[in-house]
C-alpha cells in the first residue's frame, strides 16, 4: 500500500487484533478502535485449529498460546450412551505441523492485546469509540464514532476501513441494509466452565449425545489452575429449543436446571458429568443463529472481516479461526498491493468463498454431524456393534469432509500460504 496514513481497525475482538498484529508485522500502519471502555476477558472457551494456529504461530504467538491454553490430544466421539464411536488424534497428535489449541476466549483475546501494546504501544487502540456509521470518498474512508455515553466523537479517516465489529456489525448492517434476519436453527447453546480435575488424557475434547435428545461438548482450555492439577473444563450444551430472543448476546445468563435434565442418566466411568455441570461458577445461553453468505463484503475502501462477514453457528470450532485467516491475508493483500481498494477486492475474492462453504457446512457436516447420523440410524438406542451401524470408510469420509472445507486438513497445510 502506497499511503503512509493508519488503516482503521473497527473492533477489537479476536479478528481485529489479529489484523493488527499483522499489520505490524507487515509495516503497515493501524489504529484500532474498540467500542468498549476496557476489555475485558469475555466469553469462555473456544478451539484454535492447526490451520488458525500457522497464522498465529507466524506472529510470534504459538509458545505462549501452548501456556496459556492446552493443545488438544484427540477427539472422542460418545452416543448419550456413552458408547465409543470415534477416537481422532488432533493437531500435531495427528501430524500437523502445528497444534490445536483449547484456551478460553478472553485469554486469547489478551494474549493478542499484549503482544500488539508490547510491540506497537499502548495507543495503537483506541477504547470507549463506538462506529455508528462509515463514509468513504475518492481519496479515503472517514469512520464515525460515539463515546459510551452516546456522545459523538471526531471522526476518524484512513486509507481502508475494515470492519471487525463481530456478529452485530454495524457497517455490515450499512452494506446490506435489506439483508434477511438471522436464520435461527431452533437449537439453543448452553456454555460454562467448572474447575475440575483431568479427564481422559487430560487433553480430550469430548462430543456426547445427538440434538434431538441433547449434545455436550466438553474440551479443558486451562491447565492446573490451583497448583494441584485442577483443570477448567469447558462446556457447551445443545438442545433443541424454541425461543423468541435471538439477540446475539455472549453474555446472557441461564440456570443449570434449564437443561441439566438432558443429562441426568451421563454418569460414566471417566466423568460423572451433571456433578461436573452444577459445579460450574456460571452458565450463559447462545440461540445457534447464523446468517445466508453475502454476496459481497467489500465497497471501495471499506470491508468486512471475521463475524462481520460470516456470522456461522458456533460450532465445528471455525468462528475464531476463520477471522484469523481473514485477518492475515488481508494484511499481505495490503502489502503486496499499491491500491489499497485492489487488496480489499483481492481479499474478498479469496476469502468469501472459502468462509461461505464454512458457513453451510457448519449448518449439516460439523464433527458432531457425525453423531447425528448413528443417533438416526439407532433411533436413539445402545448399539451392538457399531460396524452395523456405520462403516469405518464413512467415519473417515466425514470426518475428512469438513476438514477440507473448513481448510484445515493435512495436505492443505502442508501447502505453503500463496496470499
Ligand atoms: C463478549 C464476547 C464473548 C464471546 N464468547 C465466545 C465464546 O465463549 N466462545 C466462542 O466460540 N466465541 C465467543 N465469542 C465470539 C468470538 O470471539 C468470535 O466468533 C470470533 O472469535 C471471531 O472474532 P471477531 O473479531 O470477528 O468478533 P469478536 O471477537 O466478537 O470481536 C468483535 C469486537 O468488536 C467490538 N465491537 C462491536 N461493535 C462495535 C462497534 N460498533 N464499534 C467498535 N467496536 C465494536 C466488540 O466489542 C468486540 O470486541 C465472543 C464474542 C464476544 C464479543
């Protein structure tokens, strides 16, 4: 990019940080602007697949990411019987070059946080602007913002705004103002984490049960918190549940007693798993919502990145690795291009197709999609032997399905990274 003036980072969650880091990186001058007045470690656990885990290893991050998370051993797959359907070795377990990394969301957050104060300083984001609105012009994009009293602010100008304002973006709502509400699946997420001791290998990350009588999915993202090997455990409930609220809002509170009835009978020799849920310090609720893929994310010099673009259900682990890729290839696109609006093209080109099949995938063939099916051809009942339920060729298939459209499986990266 020619212009010595910042790039405009909207938003400074997973996505927005990560651009930030890369543009750094790049020589490529930024300012973030984040809406809350102080960040905080929100939210609870989420999954950093190997192909997320290049691009972040490429920034410096993999060592204090594996301390501050715990790299994921294997998969293990569970009728709500408890019987074994799957056992898959994970990032480097399974010959990745890199690992796959559980760790709660808010550490994450602030490992990228650090990083970029440590290496660009303190004022290189900005807190307490909220974007109300962006204008953009020949020569450059002008973003507005609101403090958190509702009072405007200067607004701000540069060559590129790129909006990372995550599920409720409000410049996505500027770009497509006649966009169709947000599709919700008729299943409701329930998520918390409890201080537990190691289950399994210490490193496991469990799928138990189908939706239609309940689903779990449990991986630990924080080890030995007391000094004594107590884990924090996270956990995601799935149920099939009508609801009038689809606000999209992470920090929502539920009660332990509107779902735990699900998994009364999940005693099992490894986990007694409703003691484990109602020792948990806090229970939120997500309504598993997403939206149709836009058939456009960039306007000139403004553009879309991570949630913004590609709202998917939270599941199959891809929201906060595909807003990474996002991030990385936008900042070499803005090197390798004089015109910063030939980038932002370039970028939607290479990225909206790839996040979109995500999106659909997310919707039929997640990991998990793969207990949908035994649950089908069960009627929901104990197994005898499971090669009569399904064949190990059709294991492997599915499984390899979603790895290659979500990009993540082991011949794609052993690619070199081409954008
Ligand atoms: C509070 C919170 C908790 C979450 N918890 C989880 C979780 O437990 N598990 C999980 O899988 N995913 C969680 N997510 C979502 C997850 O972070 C994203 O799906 C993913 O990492 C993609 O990152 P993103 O940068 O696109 O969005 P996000 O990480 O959501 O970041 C968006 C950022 O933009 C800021 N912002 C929003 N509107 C504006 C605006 N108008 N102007 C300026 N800034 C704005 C937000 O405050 C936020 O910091 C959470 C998100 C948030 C905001």
């Amino acid at each position: 990019m020619k212009s010595q003036d910042e790039v405009v980072i909207i938003g400074g969650g997973i996505g927005g940080l990560t651009l930030a880091l890369a543009l750094h990186r790049d020589g490529v001058p930024f300012r973030v602007y984040e809406a809350v007045p102080e960040i905080k470690p929100l939210g609870v656990g989420l999954n950093l697949l190997p192909h997320a885990m290049r691009e972040l290893a490429g920034l410096g991050l993999e060592p204090v990411l594996r301390r501050k998370g715990i790299a994921t051993q294997e998969y293990r797959f569970y009728t709500r019987h408890g019987q074994l359907v799957l056992r898959e070795p994970r990032g480097q377990y399974a010959g990745y070059e890199w690992p796959q990394i559980a760790i709660h969301r808010g550490d994450l957050q602030f490992t990228l946080l650090e990083a970029l104060i440590e290496r660009a300083g303190p004022d290189v984001v900005v807190q307490g602007h909220r974007c109300v609105k962006v204008e953009q012009d020949e020569d450059g994009a002008t973003v507005h913002f609101i403090d958190p009293k509702g009072q405007p602010l200067p607004p701000v100008r540069g060559p590129v705004a790129v909006a990372c304002d995550g599920v409720n973006s409000v410049v996505r709502v500027q770009m497509h103002p006649k966009e169709a509400v947000p599709r919700y699946e008729g299943t409701l997420q329930y998520r918390g984490t409890t201080r537990w001791k190691p289950y399994l290998t210490g490193a496991t990350h469990v799928y138990l049960g189908a939706n239609e009588t309940g689903k779990l999915v449990m991986y630990p993202i924080r080890d030995n918190i007391d000094g004594e090997g107590t884990q924090l455990i996270n956990w995601v409930i799935e149920v099939k549940r009508p609801t009038e609220d689809l606000k999209r809002d992470w920090n929502r509170r539920a009660e332990i007693s509107d779902f735990i009835h699900h998994f009364e009978h999940a005693k099992f020799d490894w986990m007694d798993i409703p003691a484990m849920m109602r020792a948990a310090e806090a229970v939120y609720e997500y309504p598993m919502i997403d939206q149709d893929p836009l058939p456009f994310w960039t306007e000139g010099r403004v553009t879309l990145l991570g949630d913004a673009a590609h709202p998917m259900m939270p599941r199959g682990s891809n929201g906060a690795a595909q807003a990474i890729i996002d991030a990385t290839t936008l900042s070499r696109l803005l090197v390798q291009h004089e015109d910063p609006r030939a980038a932002l093209k370039e970028y939607e080109q290479l990225r909206l197709k790839a996040t979109s099949d995500v999106v659909l995938a997310n919707r039929k063939i997640s990991p998990d999609g793969l207990l949908e099916v035994v649950n089908e051809r069960t009627g929901g009942k104990p197994f005898e032997r499971l090669e009569d339920v399904i064949t190990e060729q059709e294991i492997i298939e599915w499984q390899a399905r979603y790895k290659k459209i979500a990009g993540f499986s082991l011949d794609d990266l052993r690619r070199p990274v081409t954008a």
